[in-house]
C-alpha cells in the first residue's frame, strides 16, 4: 500500500506551490473546483494521484471523506 500525502486548497496559489514541491510524491489533491483540480493533476503528470473534491467547511462533505477513510 503506497503512502499518499493530503493536500487540501490545492488549487489556491500556495497550495499549487505545495503541490508542485512535492510533485515525485503521491498526493491526495483536496478542493472545491473540480476543473481546477483537473488541471492540476494533469500538470503534475503522475497517475498515481488522486483528486478530492469536497468543501472542508461544508460539515456533509466532511462526513463522506470520513466514510471515505473508513472512520468511525
């Protein structure tokens, strides 16, 4: 099982610069604009990537990501 790092506001401009710094690891790109998460992960160019798209202040959203991990 790979080791993935969790990126949210990846698509604000400090977490594009993250993501980028980090562009040979396996990240989990976490946001709220699908599109502009696509366009990220196309840039970085690793398949091994995931995409995340959920509002982190949307109490709903952090329910599913929390079924998603297989939390209590």
């Amino acid at each position: 099982m790979s080791n993935f790092i969790l990126l949210t506001g990846a698509t604000s401009d400090i977490g594009k610069q993250i993501a980028n710094k980090f562009r040979d690891k396996n990240l989990i790109l976490c946001g709220r604009n699908k599109k502009e998460l696509e366009n990220l992960f196309d840039t970085l160019n690793n398949k091994n990537n995931k995409i995340l798209t959920l509002d982190l202040s949307n109490i709903q959203d952090i329910q599913s990501l929390n079924e998603i991990g297989g939390g209590d």
